[in-house]
C-alpha cells in the first residue's frame, strides 16, 4: 500500500477566513507536521490550490502558504470545487502506485469532501486527518468528520502519522 498526503487550499486567503473549529493557521501548522512525516518517510505530498476560472488575475493570497511546498512535491491547481475534475491529479498518482490517500487541509465540507468523493469514485482508499480540516462552522465539520467521512474511510487525528 502506498498512501499520499493530499492538503487542499491551504492559501493564505483561506487561511485567514473566520472558521471553525480550528483555526486556518491550526490547521496549517498540523498540515505541516503531516507533510513533513510523509516527506521523511518517501511518500508522496500533494499540494492543492484553486484558481477561479475565467479571471485575468487572481486575489490577493492566492498562492500557497509560504514555505508549504517542497522540492519533489505534487502541485495541482484546480478550477472546481474538487481537486479531481479537469487535473491530472489521478494519473500523477497513479504513476506513483498510489492507492491510499489521507487528506487534510480547508475547508472540511468544500475542498476536502469534494476530492473525497472524487478520490472514492476513482478507487482510491481513503483516510481523512479531523484535527487537520476545519470548516465554515464547528457543526458543519463535526457532522462531516463524524458521520461523512467515517462512511469512506478512517477518520485519525495527527498525532497518527507524525
């Protein structure tokens, strides 16, 4: 089994949203810690940002958070909600032999469960990292994090892989 660490939107114009119930640079710490296990252990990292389509320039904030990516990671920029549709994200896994993805990363019921699914309908096994999501609102995440997620894989927190 290889796995893949998948963090989704963790740019600075996220980061700094209102959201619950950890906040976006919580968030952002724990994703570092789990980035930097997978990289120490030779597995792949993926780093996944939107673009709003059809616009000449993007907002203030767009890019990554300083100092996420690493030479050797995955980048993959989106133009959906999901981090599947119109990328080359499952033929840069598959190359990899990847067959498990862990994901992490904002928000909880947008991103994250997006490319969850996505993940699910290509095959993909999958396991989500709570402390290291957060939502719009503390019972959007939890009632995904509880009732979703547990549906598609497992549900762990950090301190599991790091």
């Amino acid at each position: 089994m290889t796995s893949a660490l998948i963090l989704v939107d963790l740019m600075p114009r996220i980061i700094a949203l209102p959201l619950a119930p950890h906040s976006g640079d919580q968030v952002l710490t724990r994703c570092r810690r789990l980035a930097e296990a997978f990289r120490a252990s030779g597995r792949p990292v993926v780093l996944v940002r939107v673009e709003r389509p059809n616009t000449p320039e993007q907002p203030p904030g767009s890019g990554f958070a300083d100092g996420l990516v690493h030479p050797g990671d995955i980048e993959v920029v989106k133009r959906t909600v999901g981090a599947f549709h119109g990328t080359d994200l499952d033929e840069r896994l598959r190359e990899r032999g990847v067959d498990t993805l862990v994901l992490a990363g904002l928000v909880t019921t947008m991103g994250v469960e997006s490319t969850a699914r996505a993940a699910s309908d290509h095959g993909y096994e999958l396991e989500f990292v709570a402390d290291a999501m957060s939502g719009f609102a503390a019972d959007e995440h939890d009632f995904t994090v509880e009732r979703t997620f547990p549906r598609f894989g497992a549900v762990r927190d950090t301190a599991a892989y790091t």
